[in-house]
C-alpha cells in the first residue's frame, strides 16, 4: 500500500508544470490524497528470487 501525493515541484517542463497546477489545487483542498493498493502474486520461488534479487 503506497499513497500518492502531489508535491511541490519544478514547472519549467510540461509534467512540472502539471504536476504544479495538481499540488496547487491540492493545497486548496480541491483534490486529495489517495491509496494506491497494488496487489502481488508470487509463488514461494518466484518469492525468492524477487526479494533476494537473483
């Protein structure tokens, strides 16, 4: 489980300034944070091998 929340950030590209207009409309309390749920399937193997890194 993760949240996303936009921050603060550098405007001068085009994903900046996105990002800019979404943490501004935040700080008013125009949107909010919310909960990425990302769901893993491994099996006791693939377990392994993912959290040992080989």
């Amino acid at each position: 489980m993760d949240y996303y929340d936009f921050a603060d950030t550098d405007e001068r590209t085009l994903n900046g300034a996105l990002v800019k207009n979404a943490y501004c409309q935040q700080e008013d309390g125009e949107l909010s944070n919310y909960v990425l749920l990302i769901e893993l399937k491994y099996t006791p193997e693939e377990w392994k091998k993912v959290r040992y890194n080989g």
